[in-house]
C-alpha cells in the first residue's frame, strides 16, 4: 500500500479502521463524510455530501488510486437505501470521471441480502439473485451501476457483521431468548476484523474478480451458534420457537478464499471465544 492514494466514502467504524490500517501500512488515505471532524490521525479529512454538494468533482484528491465505498443509509426505508447506494454511488462515479480519477479501482461494500433464496440452500457469486426485500434490491441496484465505472471496480458482499460492538447476539443469548427452530434458520456472518482484511486484501490483489462473498468458513443455524454461545457463557440452551417457513441461505467462500485470503476468525467459534473473554 505505500505511496497509494485512497479515498474512504463512508468513514463510518467499519471505514475508519480500514482507513487507519491502510496508512499504517504506508497509503495516504482521504476520508469522506458530512463531518469528518473526529477522523483520527491519519485518515486526511474531505468533507463532502455525496447526495447534495454541486462540486464534489472539484473536493476530491487528484491521481486516486483506489476508492471504497462504504456508506450507512442515514434511514432504513426504501428512500434511504436508494440515497446511499444508488444515487449517492452514481454521483461518487460521475465526480470520479469528472475529475480525472476515472482509472482508480472501486471497491464497493455490498450485502448477502441480494440473494433471495430462503430455503437453506447454497450460494456463492454465480447464484441467482432475486432480492425479495427493498435494501437487496437497492444494493443491486448499486452493483449494477457500478459495472458502468470504466476503472477496475470490485463488489464485496458481507454477510452478518460481528464484533466487540456488534454483539447483538451475545446479548440476546445472555437475556435468554430463544432461537429459530423448526424451521431450522441458517445464517452468515464475518468478524469486523476480517471485514478490514477482506477489503485490504481485495485492494491489494493484481486483477481481482469483479464480486466476492465476504462470510466465514461457517455458515450454520441460528441455534447451533446460539448453542455454542449458551455453553461458553455458562448457560442453558435456548429454547426453540417456531419460525414460519423461511430458512435463510447458506453463503460460500471459496472464491475469496482461492484469491489467497485467510481469516484470523474461519469460525464462529474463534470470533465470540474473544467477545466472551473479553467479557462482551
């Protein structure tokens, strides 16, 4: 990464540390966000709204090298999704052309949520996408406007993130709620850490495949992980309680994995051994 000039659209958690770790590993890193007051040392602060400013292409860094689009819809309905993803995308895009920075490669953080099947059935970046919910069907949206960018561009799809403040689950096993059984509900998920690696990684990579599935080696039950939780916690199994007819999918990893990535959490199990220590 050194002597690499990177922009983060989207300085949220997840951004600013990959913004801190790739200048740490030697890139002069720009991040971009209404209010970039607080960015730590750095990430260079570029203070911008991508939904609103008229002269985003004249705020931007000339000869970018790689740009990351990581951005939280400011609502969480239709209108939002659509905000940060599709309009918010194309005219990050349109700036980056009008700027000269058409060449930089484009990494845009996506979501499992694409996929449609509900099943239990296997994916991976070949399956068909059908998005049943609006936020799927935006992030689509997106990808779909991303293939227009003449530069390299890159889609990750994460599935559920989890972490020392992403502990949704730790705590709803410690409150005692049940899990999702029948039908048996399978789930994703990826630790923040190998978030930050996923996205440093694909950055890195010489010519890197247009999509990736960004999840662990383990996708499971819901109740299996619960099961696991309750145990290292010192706790009973939760109980079950049916759940309609939806089984949720089961993602793959093998392309990320080929492309020479390798977690530091491959499981479950690794990840939320540090979260219960750490006594989250």
């Amino acid at each position: 990464m050194t002597g690499k000039r990177i922009l983060i659209a989207g300085c949220g958690r997840l951004g600013t540390r990959l913004g801190t770790a790739l200048n740490q590993a030697g890139a002069e890193v720009h991040g971009l966000r209404r209010h970039p007051r607080h960015l730590p040392a750095g990430i260079t602060p570029l203070a911008a709204d991508l939904l609103a400013d008229p002269d985003l292409s004249d705020r931007l860094p000339p000869g970018l090298d790689q740009v990351y689009y990581i951005l939280t819809p400011q609502t969480t309905d239709d209108a939002g999704y659509k905000a940060a993803f599709v309009t918010g995308l194309t005219r990050l895009l349109e700036a980056l052309s009008a700027s000269g920075n058409a060449h930089a490669r484009v990494i845009f953080v996506s979501s499992t949520g694409v996929y449609g099947q509900d099943q239990g059935e296997w994916v991976d970046e070949a399956s068909v996408t059908e998005p049943t919910r609006f936020s799927g069907r935006r992030l689509l949206e997106a990808e779909t406007c991303l293939r227009r960018h003449p530069g390299v561009s890159v889609v990750v799809r994460f599935a559920g993130i989890y972490g020392p403040e992403r502990d949704s689950l730790v705590r709803r096993v410690r409150s005692g709620r049940p899990c999702t059984d029948p039908p048996p509900r399978y789930t994703n998920r990826i630790h923040e850490d190998d978030c930050i690696g996923v996205l440093r990684h694909v950055g890195q990579l010489a010519a890197p495949a247009p999509l990736y599935i960004g999840v662990d080696d383990a996708p499971c039950t819901q109740c299996e992980v619960m099961d696991w939780l309750a145990s290292a916690l010192g706790q009973q199994p939760p109980r079950r309680t049916p759940g309609g007819t939806q089984s949720g999918r089961r993602c793959l990893n093998q392309r990320l994995r080929a492309s020479g990535y390798r977690f530091r959490y491959p499981s479950y199990r690794q990840g939320y051994q540090r979260l219960v220590r750490a006594g989250v």
